[in-house]
C-alpha cells in the first residue's frame, strides 16, 4: 500500500481546472481531488451531466488527462471499451476512471455499472452525489433524500417533497461482490483521497460513492459546502465506509450524532419540512444505523 494520501504530500499537479461549475460546488472538488490522486495517465470518461457540462467548453477544455462524454447511460460501457482499448495497445500504468452524478448512476446508468462489475472489468467508477439531476434543473433522481424539494417533488399545498427513501447505492453495489466499494464525502476529502488510491490498486472494477453537496439545489450559501458535507456524516445521516474481501468495514464510527435539525433547517430544499418531518427522518437513520452496526465491522 502507498503512503497515505493528507494535504501535506498530495500532489500540486492540477489536472482539471478552468471549469465552469457553480461556486461551491461539491462535485467539481470531487473530479479534481481524484485527479490529483491518480495522475496524468488517467483515461476518463463522463456522462452528459454536470461535470461533462461545465468542463468540455470549446476552447477551454478543463482536463490535462484524455477525456471523453459519453452517452447518460453508458459510463461504465464506455469504461470497458477504454480498458479494452489500453489492453490492445499494451499500455501500462494508466488508470480508467469514470465520473457520473447520482442520477447517472443510480438510474440512467446502473445495468452498465452492473455489467462492468460483473465482467469485472478494469476501471475506477466514482458517483458524485449531489442527490438530484442538477444539470437539467434540479429533478429528482433515484438517490434524493426523504423530504426534499426538486421541480419534480415540489413542495406544494403541504405536501412533503420527495416521499421515496434514497436508494442503498453503495450495498446494491456491494451485492455484486464486488472487489472494492466505498462511500465518501468531499467533507472528508482525506478519507476521499485515500480511498480512491485504494481504488486505483484493484484489479479489476472499484467504486466510489461520494457525497458532493450543490448550493444551488440545496438552498445553501456557496462558503457552507464542506461543512455541510461534514455535518451530513456527523449527523449519521451519510456514512463512511468500504466494502472489500466480501465484508463491510465502517470508517467513521460516531459516540453520539450531531444535532439532525439544524442540518435540515439550514438547507432551503428542506425548509417545509416540520418537526414530525425530522423526527420521521431522525427514525430512519436509528434504524439504518442498527443494521450497518449489525452487520459492519
């Protein structure tokens, strides 16, 4: 294993700068770190969505690595033709990385990921999580949360926003077997760091499913991003841990959670929600954390 990723030894080459993402976003701190982490031989592809958006704008391309967009749904197909293309030219030490949001995952994109998994192809599969389609005017996807406001769980005549649960990405995953599966929140961008260079020494298929907040479709100043993707762990509300050798290992492992309520009342998606509304989430995480402290190591 190398040495730990922390701030004082990662490295100062940029690899994804010049792009024109939202102040503050959570997503486009994710790309960058990871691209920090694996370097200039890194062959990357991205679904049309929030990353592909801001950062292929003839002339000014945001990556130094070789990139591509690919198709929503076909990130992880894209991957495999990348992999079978780098075998085909006997290419050593490069990575293939594929970066896609919540929905392009989730939904558009998860028979691909699944395939890929199962073939077991080489390739790195980081979901930025910024949970909902926030390139096409803030939609809900498959990995938005209990309560929130998008223009297609609106908030109207007192209703609850999203009634659906987020959906268990990181276990659906898991269920695979696969080699390498983790969760992460740019909150924790050294736990980040170090699990995609874990990432990079698996042969075969790994993933990542990263917590990225978006001020625009979060109701959330610009400065509060990295706060806000700490509070969300610390609350208990989002988890940090891997998934490897066919078991689950939890990385962070709070004495007691931080307060739910100010985390939901400071984000304005979450503004209509009342008190029974928090209490029904608060019960939510209780019983999703009985079963990860079942069931994690």
């Amino acid at each position: 294993m190398s040495e730990s990723i922390n701030a004082r030894n990662i490295s100062d080459d940029e690899f994804f700068y010049g792009h024109k993402a939202c102040a503050g976003c959570g997503g486009s701190l994710a790309v960058r770190m990871a691209l920090k982490v694996l370097g200039e031989r890194t062959f990357l592809t991205l679904p049309a969505g929030c990353m592909s958006a801001v950062s292929f704008n003839y002339p000014q391309m945001s990556y130094a690595n070789n990139a591509i967009i690919s198709a929503f749904a076909s990130t992880a197909a894209v991957m495999t033709g990348l992999a079978a293309g780098a075998k085909s030219l006997k290419l050593d030490d490069y990575h293939i990385l594929g970066i896609a949001g919540d929905g392009g995952t989730a939904d558009i994109g998860i028979q691909a990921l699944s395939g890929m998994i199962d073939r077991n192809d080489k390739g790195i599969y980081i979901c930025y999580d910024n949970e909902a389609y926030m390139n096409t005017g803030i939609q809900k996807s498959g990995l938005t949360p209990f309560g929130a406001t998008t223009t297609t769980t609106p908030a109207v005549g007192g209703g609850k926003g999203n009634i659906k649960q987020k959906k268990n990405l990181f276990e659906i995953v898991a269920a695979h077997n696969i080699a390498y599966a983790a969760t992460a929140s740019v909150g924790y961008i050294e736990d980040f760091a170090n699990k995609v260079q874990r990432a990079s020494l698996v042969q075969g298929t790994s993933f990542i499913h990263v917590l990225a907040p978006c001020p625009t479709g979060w109701g959330i100043d610009t400065s509060e991003t990295i706060e806000v993707a700490r509070e969300v762990v610390d609350t208990g509300l989002w988890y940090l841990a891997e998934y490897y050798d066919g078991e689950y290992h939890l990385n962070k492992r709070p004495k007691e959670f931080q307060d739910v309520t100010h985390y939901i009342k400071r984000q304005g998606r979450f503004k209509h929600l009342t008190d029974e509304d928090i209490e029904h989430i608060v019960e939510s995480r209780d019983k999703t954390w009985e079963r990860i402290l079942r069931n994690y190591k």
